[in-house]
C-alpha cells in the first residue's frame, strides 16, 4: 500500500516517538535543498530552517528598534516644538517660528496656515486671508486630521506655485472651545501623507499649535 504525502505526515505528527526508535535514520534520510538542488541530511535541512528563521527574526528585531528609533526622534521634536511654541508672546513671531520649525525640523516644505476667530497682529498676513464657507465646512467635518491626495482648491491655492507639484497633503483642525484656523502640510510624494498612516503625531501637532494660539482669541472669547 501506497501513503500520500499528507498521510505520512500525519503519521510523524501522531507517533513522534518514531524517530527515538529509529534514531538511525535521522542521519541518513536526504532532502532536497532549495538553493542549489543537492540533497542534504535531514539534520543539516533542520539547521538551515532555524539558521532562516533566525534571520527573519533579527530581521524584524531589527525593524522594531529602527521604529523606536524613529518614535524617539519624533517625540523630541515635538518636545522642541511644545517649548518653542511656549516661548513666544508675539503672534506674528510665533506664526514665523512655527513655519521654520516645520520646515527645518520635521523636514515638510510646504506648511498653509489659516486662521479666524483670532486677534491679527497683522491682518495682511496670509494665516488671515479669509476663507470661504466650503473651507469651514470642510473643516468642521474634521474628527481627526486628514491624510491623502484630495484637498478643496481653495485650499491647494494656499500653496501658490507649489500647488501644482504636491501629490498628498495633511489637514490638521485648530479647536480651542471652538474652530480657530486649519493647518494643512503638502508633498511632492505621494506616499507622505497616505489615507491609511497613522495619525497621532499629526493630532498631537495639531493640539500643540491650537494650545498656542488660542491666547489670541479676542476678549471675551476665553
């Protein structure tokens, strides 16, 4: 009689004794070895498995700590920005900071800014250009920030002459007890700002920036 494949294999799994009564055959069974067709000893097969399997693993170990790495990193800077954001009691100093800090320390190239229901220093300040409806309603509809290739044109307008070449954009709302503003980042890469990214840092951002600027509210509006 004839055993399939899987029969065997079925076996080995229910009699694991069977190799302890035929220690002997462990040495001299040969299999196949993917990487250049020879035949090799089962033992020398089983080192091989867990000499790969060993590499998967350092693989992904490696992987982890380069994502705490990077997690680390990240957590500085936004310790550099909370204390920078602290630091000044002029808006237009802030906004100017912010904008640099953004820039030269997150790496983004392309930072739009609007606000309302804040105090200008300088109303001929593009953070104060006054925004349409859409752009508010757009904004209202925010219950975490956005990341993906789609922004009103209005809102790509903000870029200027960069609009054209920016592939994925990051919308951050501004809330105190109410709607101050929108802070939206862009990329040439399509792949900066991607729909399924996860988004906490980008929230943090955004709090940071409202805990910010909510001290220019008009009187009355605390």
């Amino acid at each position: 009689m004839k055993l399939s494949s899987e029969e065997v294999a079925q076996y080995l799994r229910e009699y694991p004794q069977f190799f302890d009564e035929y220690a002997g055959m462990l040495a001299d069974i040969q299999v196949p070895y993917a990487h250049d067709g020879r035949a090799i000893p089962i033992s020398e097969r089983q080192i091989v498995a867990l000499r790969d399997k060993n590499h998967i693993l350092q693989s992904k170990l490696g992987e982890l700590i380069r994502f705490g790495e990077e997690n680390s990193a990240i957590n500085q800077k936004m310790h550099r920005l909370a204390v920078m954001l602290l630091t000044f009691t002029c808006l237009n100093d802030l906004l100017h900071r912010l904008n640099f800090n953004l820039r030269e320390d997150f790496s983004i190239p392309h930072m739009a800014l609007r606000l309302w229901n804040i105090t200008a220093e300088d109303p001929a300040l593009p953070e104060f250009t006054q925004t349409s409806a859409d752009v508010h309603i757009v904004v209202e509809s925010l219950l975490h920030p956005y990341c993906g290739p789609h922004v009103l044109d209005e809102i790509k307008d903000w870029f200027g002459e960069s609009a054209v070449r920016l592939r994925s954009f990051a919308m951050m709302p501004l809330r105190a007890e109410q709607t101050i503003g929108l802070l939206v980042m862009g990329s040439e890469d399509p792949q900066r700002f991607y729909p399924e990214m996860g988004t906490l840092y980008l929230t943090q951002l955004g709090e940071l920036v409202s805990a910010a600027l909510v001290r220019y509210r008009p009187a009355g509006q605390f």
